[in-house]
C-alpha cells in the first residue's frame, strides 16, 4: 500500500530556506488548493479615446489559497500528531485554540532576530512552494462544554517569495532596467547585497548614498533598501543623492 504523503510547512531564518527551523505536519491534508497568477499592466488611453492599450509592466508572485482543518474529534479518531505537535514529546492532546497559536506563531508572527516573519516552504507530493502567509483567517466550530473550541478551518493565503539569486537564474536574465527592493536580513553588508544585485561588491557607497544611509556599517534587519538600475545608481551618486 503507498504510504500517504502528508503536506509539511517548514520554516527558516533565511531566504535561501537551507535549514528549517521547525516543520508543521497538517492534521489532516487539504481537499484542493488554489494557485492565482497575474499580471500588471499600465493603462495607456487618453481622455476622450474609446480605445485603450495596456503596457506590460510585470507579472506579480503568485498566490495559494490553502484550507486547513484542526479537529479535536473523539480521540480514536485523532492522527497520532495531535498529541504532540511540532514534535515536541507531550503526551497531551493540543487544544484546538493552542494548536492554533503555534501555527500562527510559526507562520506570520515577527520573529525578533529576523524582525518580520518566518520564510516558508509547502511541501505536498510534487508541490514545492517557496512563499510567506500574508493573511490568515480562523474559524472556530463545535466547542466543548467550557467553551473550548474543538475545530478551526484555517483560511491561509500565502504569496509565492523567490530566493533573488535563483529567481535570476530561473528567468535567465538580470532586469537591469528594473528597480528591486532588498529586506536585510541579519549579517547582510551592503558590499555583498551589491555583489548580489550588482555582480560587484564595489558599488556599496552608491547604494549607501541611494538609500541615505547614515551609518552603512549598521544595517537593521528588516530595513528595506532599494535598488535600482545600475546606470541610475551611478548617475545619481555623482549629484550627491543622500549622505553617507
């Protein structure tokens, strides 16, 4: 009999998703999911033209819309993971409620050392899906006689989130005419984010001077630099665009 593959959320400190930090195993997996792609474009159309023509400006990450089921039924019924959770050895059966929590705190809630959330990866059968929650939504249902919820349908919406080097690699080319944003993450310096976006770590004082940097030795995990194209970056840090 084939063994039946269970979806795991895994999550990790870095982009590059090379050590999980913990694993969530879903109590029972979801009955479908939804992936949605799209693309942005820019109106062109002029005041008192009918016609219009829509420019290509980028297609957007994707997005999965993902239903779990916690359930707390009678406990003949209950997967063998409902008594521990996370594999942490309890012997208990999680509350539904506390259940909940570790999921949420493991997914989307801002982990001190990262300063925002967790990276995350879907895995289920031939799905790998490298991606962030964005937005979650807990529905309680059949409660005890204290109150205590026995089952919650987690709505999840996750957006797809590439690692940039391999995203590069992926659409084989560099968009040198589009500006990026970088998220800091602890022990970045700005010589190898330009070695990352660049392809030269030399250009760090240009970026320092883009982005005002006062001090770019002190980088604060969580800021948000931008990037942009190469001949731009050169161009404005010749005209004194912040300080240093």
């Amino acid at each position: 009999m084939t063994k039946l593959t269970e979806l795991t959320i895994s999550s990790y400190s870095k982009p590059v998703r090379d050590k999980a930090t913990k694993t969530f195993g879903v109590m029972f997996n979801p009955s479908d999911y939804t992936l949605s792609y799209a693309a942005s474009y820019d109106d062109t159309s002029t005041a008192g033209s009918g016609s219009r023509q829509q420019i290509y400006r980028s297609t957007d990450s994707s997005s999965l819309n993902l239903k779990l089921v916690f359930d707390n039924g009678p406990p003949g019924d209950l997967p063998i993971k409902a008594l521990v959770g996370f594999g942490s050895g309890r012997s208990k059966v999680l509350s539904i409620p506390d259940r909940v929590d570790e999921f949420r705190k493991l997914s989307i809630e801002m982990k001190g050392e990262l300063h925002q959330p967790s990276y995350l990866k879907i895995q289920w059968g031939e799905m790998i899906y490298d991606c962030r929650l964005t937005s979650l939504s807990v529905n309680y249902t059949h409660f005890d006689r204290k109150g205590v919820a026995l089952r919650a349908v987690l709505n999840c919406t996750f957006i797809h989130d590439d690692f940039v080097p391999y995203l590069n690699a992926k659409e084989n080319k560099q968009s040198p005419d589009l500006t990026h944003f970088h998220g800091v993450i602890a022990g970045d310096s700005l010589p190898a984010i330009t070695e990352e976006m660049y392809g030269d770590p030399r250009y760090y004082l240009q970026l320092a001077k883009w982005n005002r940097l006062d001090n770019f030795r002190k980088l604060q995990p969580g800021q948000q630099l931008q990037c942009p194209p190469l001949d731009q970056l050169l161009l404005k840090s010749t005209v004194g665009r912040g300080v240093v």
